[in-house]
C-alpha cells in the first residue's frame, strides 16, 4: 500500500514489494530519491539496474525532455522521495549536498549499466 506525505515540491512515498514507481512511457514529471529500500529499474522488460538508498533514478528523462524510458518496480519496502522535475535547476545551486548525491547515484548507475552491457 502507498501512503503519502507532501511538502512543498517534495512528496514522500512508502511502496510495497512489487509495486511500480514509474513505466516507461509515463509523464517525466518527477525524479526520485530512495530513502530506504530497492528499487529495479528494467527497459522492455529486462533488469538493467539495481538501485538503493541514495540512489536517484528518472531525471534522465527531464533532461532529454521525453516520457520515461524505463520502468522502476519497487523489490524490499521502500520510501521514496519524488521531486518535480523542473525543480532539479533550483536543488543544483542551492542544496549542493543533495546535487553532490544525485552525481554520485548517477555515476554509480552508469558503472552498473556498464558492466550489465559487459556481461551481455
């Protein structure tokens, strides 16, 4: 079961095992921090990461300025932070920590696709 808590351009969401975050052809309307749990991130139905707390997934898509790519289903209990997508310009230059956070879960995210693609 979801359960909510929103404040200002923040909401905090607690997911369920096998729930979905986002699908690929949604809206990019938000970009998602994991505060605790895993989250699988597949495209046409192959895994092609594995995120955990820290880590950041859709923000890709506000950049490319297109619908999702990819599909983020929740694995363990999760809560889960979604930002609005437009407001990532405004957490760049005045929340550096969390701006510091999103490039590290970046970086790391491409090493893993990396290695996936390696291994494949």
């Amino acid at each position: 079961m979801t359960t909510s808590n929103q404040t200002h351009d923040v909401s905090i969401k607690n997911y369920s095992p096998m729930e979905i975050i986002v699908s690929e052809g949604d809206a990019q309307d938000f970009f998602y921090v994991i505060l605790d749990g895993t989250v699988e991130i597949s495209q046409n139905r192959k895994i092609i990461r594995t995120l955990r707390e820290g880590d950041v997934f859709g923000i890709e898509n506000y950049y490319r300025k297109r619908p999702y790519t990819t599909t983020a289903c929740v694995i363990t209990p999760a809560r889960i932070a979604a930002y609005r997508s437009e407001t990532i310009r405004d957490i760049i230059y005045t929340h550096p920590q969390l701006a510091e956070q999103i490039f590290a879960s970046v970086m790391c995210q491409l090493e893993q696709t990396t290695g996936r693609a390696e291994e494949n």
